[in-house]
C-alpha cells in the first residue's frame, strides 16, 4: 500500500520534499535531492525538472 510518505507517488514526493526543505541550501536543492532518490528506486525521475514540478502544483 502506497502511504503518503512513499516518495515515489506525487502526494509521498510533496510530503517528504517538505521535510527535507530545512537540510538544504536551496528549494532547487532538496528537489533535485529527491528527484535523483526516486529515479534511484523506480529507475526514473518522477518529474523532468523543477519547473515541470513546480507547475504540477
């Protein structure tokens, strides 16, 4: 079962991007952070860019 914390779902992806805002220097940062983990995981980037995420919103 998918949980709102599983990076791999857009809703998990908002979460946990939230979360990890305060470790990094920049927004940019903490996503592309998270971007590269769930292309680790699932073998592709949830979203192209930050821009494409940005307007997903």
């Amino acid at each position: 079962m998918k949980t709102s914390k599983d990076i791999t779902t857009p809703i998990g992806f908002f979460n946990t991007y939230f979360d990890l805002l305060p470790q990094y220097k920049t927004n940019k940062d903490a996503f592309d952070y998270l971007n590269t983990q769930v292309e680790y995981i699932t073998g592709r980037k949830l979203f192209k860019n930050y821009e494409q995420w940005q307007n997903s919103q």
